[in-house]
C-alpha cells in the first residue's frame, strides 16, 4: 500500500465501472440496462471534461501532485488512460455482442447500413436528400479556409477525397459536421418494419453512406465519425470579478471551445487521417480512442422509452405519502400538529410543490425565502415563486449560478425571477451555495410563524423522481429561527452564530463533525460500544479520514455507504480494520445524506446537503438539520440498516480500492431499493 489514501480520480473511475456494470446485469430489464450504458458515456464525457482537464492542465505546467495521496500526474494519467481504455472497450463489445442481438431479439433493431433492403434504401435516400443535406456543410480545406472550430462532443465526420474542385484544384481531405438540430437516431417508418417491430438507424450511417452526393466531382475514399471531448471547466477569479453573470455568460461561451483532451474517432479511420485529427487538436495518441460504434453511447438514450414495450422497462409504481399528509387540511395545518419527513421518490416531491403554490397564493404568507441550485428549465417552483413575487409577497431566492453544466438555465430563472420582482442573491464566488432551505414566514393571530423544508436533495421536480433524498417539512420555530439565520448569512455574508438545530458550511459542520468521531473515540477507549454510520455520496476530506482511523483502530464499529469517491481505505490491519466502506448502485441514484453517531446510547441523527468532501466541508455553504423525534429517528436507523443489510446492489471497497460486488448466494435477499419500493409505494 502506497499511501493511506485512495486517489480521487481513480475512486470515480470505478464508480463509472460500477455504473456500467449495471449494462451488463442481466436482472435489469433491457431497456434500463441500455439506459445505465448511455449513463456510464455522459458519465465519461464528465469525467474528461473536468477530472481529466484539470489533469492534463497540471501536467502542461509541472505543478505538483494534488490529494493527500500524492500520485504523480503523469503516473495517474497512465493509470487513467489504462483504465479508461478498458472500460470503453468493454462498452463497446457489451453493445455490439449482447446488447443489439438482445434488443433485436426483443423487437428493437438498430439497423445497419449493410442490412437495408431496397425499400429501406430508398426511404433513406430521400430522407437525407430532404431532411439531411438542407443543413449539411461540406467543408475542404485550403489557406483560406482551414480547419473549422469543433464543438465540443459535437458529431463529426472526416473523409479522404481524391481529384480536382470546381477551380482546378487538389482535394485531399474533406469534413462535415452534424448540426445538433438533426436526431442522432431516425426510427423507420411502419411500412418498413415488422408489426410490432421498431427498426432505427444511425444518423452516422446515413451521412457516410450517402457522403458522396456533398462532393460532386471528387472521388470520397472513406468517411468516419469522430468526437471531440474539450475542457469545460469554469474559471473565475475570486478576486477579479465585478459582474459574475458576465463574465459568466463569457466563460460558457468559451467553454464550448476550450481546449481539447480527448478525441474519439471511429475504428476503421485509417492511421494517417488519425494522425491529422491528433495533429489538429494538439493531442497525443494516449489522447486517442478507437470505437467499434458511435462515437457518442449516448445518442440511444431516445429509443429508452417507448411505451409499446413495458417489458423491457422497470415496473413503474405511484409514488407515496406518509400518513401525516393523507388528510383533507393544508399543509400549514399539517405542520402546526407535527413535524413531516418524506423519502423520495418513493414518496412524492408533489406535497413541498404544493406548499410552495399554497404559499404563493396565501393572504397571510409574508414572506419566501428558498436556495436553487439545480431546478431544472420547466421548474413549477420557479413559477410558483414568480406568482408570490407578483402578488407583493417578499420572495428572496438565493440562486447558485456555479452550478456545474446549470449554468445557463440558473441565469435564466435569475432574470425571470428578478422581472417579477424577487430579490435574487447569487451565491458567493468561491463558495457555492449547495444548501437546500425554504423557509415561509406567515401571520397567525398576530405573530410570525416560521415554517421551512430542508432537504438532502435540489428542489428538482425532475431528479426527484429518480434520486434518493430525505426532504424535511417542520413548524418547529427554533428550527426556522436557524434557518432564518443562514439565510441571512448566504444575503449579508454574516456568520451565522447560535444556532441550535442546525450545522453549516463552511462554519460549523466540520469541527461539529471532528468532535462527534472523536468523541465516539473516547467512548471506545472507555470499554464502551461506539458506533458511526455515514451514508453520503463521497469522502475525501483526510482530516476527516484521519480522525475515522484513529476511532477504528480505538474500537470505534464505523459503516460508510458511500456511493461514489471514497478516499478512505477501509479493512486495513492496524489501521481501518473496523471501518467498512459499501456503495448502493440501482435504480435510483443514492443521493441522501444521512450521519448517525451512537453518542453512548444517545442517538443523534443528521440529515444534510453535504459530502464529507473538502469542497463541502470548507468551500460550500451547506446545510446540515438535526433528526430529534423518535419515530424519525427509528425510521432513518431502519433505512440505514437495510443498506448494510443489502446484498443484491451492494459493492464493498477493498483495501486496495477495488470494489466487490455482493450476492446472496444461498442467503434471503436482501434489496434497499426494492424493499423501499414496496413498502412506500403502489405499482401502476
């Protein structure tokens, strides 16, 4: 063991694997295991885009190792690059040996070129002549007009050409790019399927078999895809910005352009146009990715939803309501008698929606205030808040204009909600405001409640039905006097003190933190029984790690369901041998965070917007709520259990940092997200 901390980069790579290997489960109806194919590609796509950017970046000017683990840059791109290569070959052998003699078998055929009958022919033919070269391009190259820019991960085709243009002159290479306003998958019409049946066929296919008609006179000697992955990582200097939306809106712009770290290009591309390309965009061969199929895995994401084919899909179900909200009252007269805690999307993100409408819309509401960090383009939040705004009602939203790949849409509701006269703050430069609060001041017999909803999750109508969260809904009003101070922390930059239900970033959550395991520490060392369950999406933080060893060699039983990065290595003699580390790939996405200490028989039970992450730790404004009544707390210690329990969608971490996966073998099985399905759920 090199180091007593597992690399970042390579702990989300085989999170990537993991996700992957989901493709090749054969338990997963087909669909859905095309559908986790076409994830673990964006997933990639990501990966190069910022982890690998930022990579290349420190190599290009020799700065030292980042991570507590300090692997050189060039040993971790070798080890990436080795990595990355198998995983994409395996990609590409699932799709080609399993998943499209699979989807045929069940109806659905990706047609190839050499495979169209006449008719298909035909059909194909006019639809490129009237639906594709309208909005082609051509492109040879001389002095005058050199290579074009590339977008990025934008579909591309290079081709030898041989003979003379209109003017007389030597054509060598030409090019064509493929404007995002064509579908990258065409389905053929029923006239030329079987009944039933549904037969597509790559927009790829269709260009290079009919290139030739875009260079009349000049021979086509071979046309190939290729993709071009570049930096899209977002820059701006804390010290220098006066007008975030701005420079913002400026560096979205160039992104789409920023430097190239990747290129994908199809495999039977003979070497020397390979040589151009890699020449072109300044890169290396290790740069380099020969495909046997689309450059972009993805594209077949829009074949995932047919309706006609509920069996290749997974069961769908009407999400639940606890007992508390199966009542005729508003959800003011709800809260008043008791506090509310959803699980979604097992339950419904619909009850928080419509509180949010009912305080739009409510003579007595005085005021709203909520965090967005991701909400999405369509947000009937947003639209409930612009209706309160409108009304006269004071509405502050604290939006988060950083949020990776939200950028653009973030600006967007911002001026929205600003031309109906919200008050919109953006988060803090440096330090993201990943927190999820709302918080609703309303007038009752002369005097102002405070009612707020905390969540682990984005105030996403969409993601919530795929991501697993807790979302908290409560009258309690010491716990809406903490939440009125973090908002006046994230609106006027002072620190939030006193509070008493709540912990945040980048204050109180980390030293919080330290003294809750090393106070589980001390217990242990006492003879007593000391316990730590975490379930989050990453650890990396090493004071954190470090201060997890020394409970684990003191005695201290620690479980970490960690779905993504883990930095930590668990089960090491002498160091971790008492920390176990799991991670819960299924259907839906483990997104919650939940902290648990056993607190010498006084549970304490945390639910938060936070990784144990550096970036959440100390660069982000997070939020973090205690769970103090007892039937919520036995509830989360039974779903935190049943994680552990989990022996169908559970990888363990070993020492080394590889991950294996479990299976019941002769045991009950045992499934989180299945047993929640049908507790909380009705099937459809």
């Amino acid at each position: 063991m090199d180091s007593l901390y597992i690399n970042r980069e390579l702990s989300l790579l085989e999170f990537h694997k993991r996700v992957f290997a989901q493709a090749g489960d054969p338990d997963i109806p087909l669909l859905e295991r095309l559908r986790f194919l076409c994830i673990s590609c964006t997933n990639l796509d990501e990966f190069f885009e910022i982890r690998v950017a930022g990579l290349k970046q420190r190599m290009e000017i020799g700065a030292p190792a980042q991570g507590p683990e300090k692997m050189p840059s060039q040993e971790l791109f070798d080890r990436l690059r080795e990595e990355v290569g198998q995983l994409v070959d395996q990609q590409y052998e699932l799709l080609n040996k399993v998943m499209f003699p699979e989807l045929e078998k069940a109806g659905m055929c990706f047609v190839q070129s050499h495979e169209w009958n006449d008719e298909q022919q035909a059909w194909l033919s006019q639809y490129f002549d009237e639906q594709v070269i309208p909005v082609l391009t051509p492109l040879t190259f001389d002095p005058s007009r050199p290579f074009p820019r590339i977008l990025n991960k934008s579909l591309n085709f290079i081709m030898r050409l041989h003979g003379r243009d209109a003017f007389g002159r030597r054509r060598h290479r030409g090019m064509v790019q493929a404007p995002r306003s064509l579908p990258r998958i065409i389905e053929l019409p029923e006239h030329l399927s079987k009944p039933g049946e549904h037969n597509y066929v790559f927009l790829s296919s269709v260009i290079r078999v009919h290139v030739d008609r875009l260079f009349p006179g000049l021979e086509v000697d071979g046309c190939y895809q290729f993709r071009v992955t570049r930096n899209s990582d977002l820059y701006i200097d804390d010290e220098e910005v006066s007008d975030l939306v701005r420079v913002l809106e400026g560096q979205l712009e160039a992104s789409r352009y920023g430097a190239a770290v990747r290129i994908e290009i199809g495999h039977e591309c003979p070497e020397d146009l390979q040589e151009f390309l890699l020449d072109h965009f300044s890169l290396q061969k290790s740069d380099m990715y020969l495909v046997e199929g689309p450059v972009n895995l993805n594209r077949m994401s829009t074949v995932c939803d047919v309706t006609d084919h509920p069996e290749l899909l997974y069961e769908p179900f009407a999400q639940g309501l606890p007992d508390e909200m199966q009542t005729d009252e508003n959800m003011f007269e709800i809260l008043s008698k008791k506090n509310v805690l959803l699980h979604h999307p097992y339950q419904s993100f619909a009850p928080v929606i419509d509180f949010i409408a009912l305080a739009a819309v409510d003579p007595d509401v005085l005021a709203i205030k909520q965090t967005l960090y991701r909400t999405g383009a369509d947000s009937p939040i947003v639209d409930h808040l612009v209706t309160a705004a409108r009304s006269g009602k004071e509405v502050t939203v604290v939006i988060e204009l950083m949020a990776r790949f939200d950028e653009a849409a973030n600006i967007a509701l911002a001026n929205r909600l600003q031309e109906a006269g919200a008050q919109v703050v953006y988060g803090l430069v440096g330090f993201k405001t990943h927190a999820k609060m709302l918080l609703i001041v309303r007038r009752e017999d002369d005097k102002l409640v405070r009612y707020v909803h905390l969540g682990t999750g984005n105030y996403h109508h969409a993601t919530t039905s795929v991501y697993t969260d807790y979302g908290y809904l409560s009258s309690g009003q010491p716990l809406g006097e903490d939440v009125h101070k973090l908002f006046l922390q994230l609106t006027s930059l002072t620190e939030a003190t006193g509070m008493t239900r709540m912990l945040a970033s980048p204050f109180s959550l980390f030293p919080a933190l330290m003294d809750k395991i090393q106070r589980e520490t001390s217990i242990a060392k006492a003879g007593k029984d000391a316990r730590i369950i975490a379930k989050v999406n990453s650890v990396n933080e090493p004071q954190l790690i470090d201060a997890l060893y020394e409970a684990s060699q003191a005695g201290v039983k620690i479980d970490l369901i960690v779905r993504g990065i883990c930095s930590l290595r668990p089960g090491v003699k002498g160091l971790s041998e008492n920390i176990h580390v799991r991670s819960i790939v299924g259907r839906f996405l483990e997104h919650s965070r939940v902290y648990y200490f056993h607190n010498d028989g006084n549970e304490e039970f945390y639910c938060s917007s936070a990784d144990w992450m550096e970036r959440n730790l100390f660069r982000r404004n997070e939020s973090c709520f205690e769970i103090r009544q007892k039937a919520m707390k036995d509830k989360l210690r039974t779903h935190l259990d049943l994680f552990l329990a989990d022996n169908c969608q559970a990888w363990v971490l070993n020492g080394n940092g590889s991950y294996t996966r479990l299976s019941p073998g002769d045991e009950q099985r045992v499934s989180a997200q299945e047993t929640f399905l049908q507790q909380l759920t009705t099937p459809l």
